[in-house]
C-alpha cells in the first residue's frame, strides 16, 4: 500500500480513537441519541482521506508526494539528483521543456536517469505525441507511450501494465502524484450529497418563463424527453453501427466512434478525452431525427441567421471523470442540457459569483482554473461550505434536462460513461443580453462558434429586425420600465432607512 494512503489511514485511524473517547466521557439521553451520535462518527470517517478506482492501477513508476519524505529523513529525493542543476525548475516547467521533444528523443531521455525516467515517461507528454502524429487513427493499448509504441513500433510488445513494473524509489513529487490521483480517485460522497436545485415536471411554458428563464434561474425538466426515440435506442452498440466510418470531433481531433470506445474503456487519465461534436446532425441525419428541442427551448432567435448562425448544438460522450471545467456558456446564449444515458454532477454559480479557484481574465476572453474537474473538488470544493451564495448542485440523470441560464458559471463531470444532448439558443428574454456581447470592443476574441465575430452583431441584428419588426425596440423599452422601478424601489428604501434616524419618542 502506498505510503501516502498509510498517511491518509493513519489520520483517519487517530481521528477515530480521538472521537472514541469523547464518546465514552458522553452520557446520552437515550438510545437513539448514542446510535445518531455513533452514525455521524461514523459518516465523518467515511469523509476521511481518498477511495481509489476499483481499477487504478498502482502510482505511476512509484511517485509519491513530497511530504512522505519528511517522514523518511535518512531518504533523498532522487527528484533532484536526477534532475543535477536543473532541479531548481518546478515540475511542470521541466515537463513544458521535455514538451518540446520528439518521441526518440525522449525514449533516449528516459535512459540517462531515474528522474529523467519518470518524467520523459509523464503520460500526457505521449499524449501529444500521438494526438499531434496520429491524429484520430490510433487505437488505444492502455497507456499513451504503449499506444504510440504500437504504432510505430507494431513488433515491439508493449502494454500499459507492462510500463508500470519498473518502480523508482524515492521520487516524491506533489505535481506529478497529484496528476496520477486526480486520474484515479473516486468522487467522494460529500461532492455529490447536495442536491439544492429545484426540480419541476410537468410545467407549462408560460410558467417556465415566468419562474426560471426571465429571472435568469437553473431548473431541473423531469419527463420531457419520455417521448425521444433516443432515450429507448442510443446504446453503444446502435450508435457504434448507425454512424460507421463517420468520424466526430474528439479534443483536438476527429475519431470514428468505434476507436473512441476503446479509447473510453481503457483511459486512466486525469482529464479524459471528451467527444463534443457541433455537426454531429449533418454528419448522421438519423441521430437528428431521434431526437427533438423540448417545447421550453423551441424560441431560438439564432435561427434567423440559417447555415450562419454560431455552433449551437453538440452531442456529447465522454466516460466517467470526463466532462467541462468551469465556463459560461458562449455569446452570452442560454442553454439545455438532456442526458440520454447515464448521469452527470453538475455545480452552479450565479454570474456574479466568481467560483473559487477560477480566474477569468478582466475582458473575459481567458479563463484560468485548475487542470482537471477532479483537482478542483479536491481543492476547492469545501471552499463554498461557509459562503452566503452557495452554489446549486444536483446529479442529473438519464432523462432529465439541464436549464443553464446565460452567464451562469458550472462545471459538469460524468458519474459515469454519458451520452447527452446539449443546445445553446437565444430567446426574447436573454437576446439585449446576446446583442451588448456581440457588440462588444474585444469580440473578435469573445465571440466563439464562427469564423466572422466581428460582423456577427450587425448581422443578427439586421435580421432579427427583418423578420421581428419592432421585437428589439419592444425589449428595450421593457428593460427601461424595469431599470425604472427598480431604481425607485432602492431609492424608496433607502429613503425609509433615512428617516428611521429620525424618530424620537
């Protein structure tokens, strides 16, 4: 067993006796009240230290975290022994470094030391090499560097178990540990106990505008996709033989779907490969005629624009750990998200709530969070527990529909292997709200979805105007009504919080 999961038992174990003994010094009133005491004991040291994967293999080449050394002070760090003089560079500039290498460069790295081992064998560094030469036409052998070797090298054996057999001692290294945990570790129970969203069925789309879209507010849909022939028939199999040869944007590359399963199935990575294709309906007619926009979301004033209104539709498919890090959703759209099958967690922050961890630039143009979904709940999830605007989470599961209000901040990750439905439209509550973006100095780097940004606006707005005469004005006029009475309501207040320093008895 690895030395930091005996650190992490450790802990829980002197936790444990420590609550123990609080216990025996406890008289409690009743038996209820010791078995509800013992319960929360008990579920407070489920919450202790990490649950790996069923499947995770052990730590890759035996890196441990850096603070195991501090508990074996005979012990060097061969880190950076091996590293000589450039030891001073952090881990991540190092591998930024080797990033630059070929693979029979880094092959021949590998061989100078046992540091230099464990670095030129960093998976994601074999990642590239494959994704950048390969494209989307490997197949998957267990590990990136087995997956590259097989290509090139098909007489030479080499699996993704076979790579992990040499084990270097004494390399701690927090950066490089923590990639191979994120890759590996169970969601815990408390990241998916909340369940704050409000969940409606059955609503009428009066009623939907009225309590969730005008005021710009999630809602979970349940049984409006009951009639989708694609909840009942997009198994893999059927998908797998629907689509044949037909090849889908996966990360940075083009995959028939067939090469992605596999890919999906033997993936142990910290940030897994996501099928998220926008013309996903052109490419499979059939796949577009299985499924249909819920009656809450079929106002779609982008539709105006024909073949050059932005991306606004994707199926997505992505296997347990896979899923989005913190965005808001593009050109200031509102979106619905239906999961087909399988379940996804999603966490929601309010526009004006910047979730923790996350840095978006001041234009809004870059947003810089942590590398995987999992390093963020790792690191940052409990952050949220003691704020006054906690987010909204919930799971959403085969079935049911995501309304993601324009602006909103959320992160998504599947529970499990998903396929879902995702669109993004523009209706008469959000449209000032998408016209100001696109108008906006820096659209040339906002707007997404389209190779023409900078004309966008002028164009949706001449034809929204064309084929809604008036529409805009109409809305302009409402949002100054509203403006209006707002400010007299904050001014009417303020007035009264006045005049309650007037009063004398």
């Amino acid at each position: 067993m690895p030395k930091y999961k005996n650190l992490l038992l450790a802990s829980k174990r002197r936790k444990s006796k420590s609550k123990k003994r609080k216990l025996t010094q406890r008289e409690p009133e009743s038996l209820f009240q010791e078995r509800a005491f013992n319960q929360e004991i008990e579920e407070d040291e489920d919450e202790t230290g990490f649950k790996l994967k069923i499947a995770a293999p052990s730590q890759e080449h035996g890196v441990q975290p850096l603070g195991n050394l501090y508990f074996n002070p005979g012990s060097v760090n061969v880190r950076n022994t091996g590293l000589g003089n450039l030891q001073i560079l952090t881990d991540e500039l190092v591998l930024d470094i080797l990033g630059l290498l070929d693979a029979t460069h880094l092959g021949l790295l590998a061989t100078v030391t046992k540091s230099l081992y464990i670095f030129a064998n960093h998976e994601p560094l074999w990642r590239n090499l494959v994704l950048e030469e390969l494209k989307g036409e490997f197949l998957f052998n267990g590990s990136w560097k087995a997956t590259y070797v097989a290509a090139h090298h098909p007489k030479f054996k080499l699996s993704g178990d076979d790579e992990s057999n040499l084990k270097i001692i004494d390399f701690y290294s927090d950066y490089m540990f923590q990639s191979w945990l994120c890759a590996n570790l169970e969601m815990k129970p408390k990241w998916l106990r909340r369940d704050n969203i409000t969940r409606v069925r059955g609503i009428s789309v009066e009623d939907f505008i009225t309590k969730f879209e005008e005021p710009n507010k999630p809602v979970l849909l349940e049984g409006c996709l009951d009639h989708w022939p694609a909840i009942e028939k997009w198994s893999r199999d059927y998908l797998t033989q629907v689509v044949g040869d037909v090849e889908f944007a996966v990360g940075p590359v083009e995959m028939k779907l067939e090469k992605y399963f596999r890919y999906s199935d033997g993936a142990r990575e910290e940030r897994p490969l996501y099928l998220f294709d926008p013309k996903f309906a052109e490419k499979v007619p059939v796949l577009d005629s299985e499924y249909d926009v819920p009656v809450y979301f079929r106002e779609d004033l982008f539709g105006v624009l024909g073949n050059e209104r932005p991306d606004y539709r994707w199926i997505i498919i992505g296997p347990a750990g896979s899923g989005s890090s913190f965005h808001i959703d593009p050109n200031s759209t509102s979106a619905w998200n239906a999961v087909v099958t399988g379940s996804k967690k999603w966490v929601l922050f309010p526009p004006d709530v910047v979730p923790p961890g996350v840095h978006p630039s001041p234009d809004g143009a870059e947003v810089a969070c942590p590398v995987s979904i999992i390093e963020w709940f790792m690191n940052f999830y409990d952050d949220t527990k003691d704020w006054e605007k906690k987010p909204i989470e919930c799971i959403c599961k085969a079935g049911e529909v995501m309304f993601v209000p324009n602006g909103w901040w959320h992160l998504v990750i599947n529970l499990e292997e998903s396929i879902a439905i995702t669109q993004n439209y523009v209706s008469r509550r959000n449209l000032l709200n998408v016209l100001e973006f696109l108008k906006k100095p820096n659209a040339k780097e906002l707007v997404s979805g389209t190779t023409d940004r900078e004309n966008l606006h002028d164009k949706f707005k001449k034809a929204i105007e064309g084929a809604y005469p008036g529409t805009i004005q109409e809305l302009e006029k409402k949002a100054e009504e509203a403006k209006r009475v707002e400010e007299q309501r904050v001014s009417f207040w303020d007035s009264a919080k006045a005049d309650t320093f007037k009063f004398s008895f």
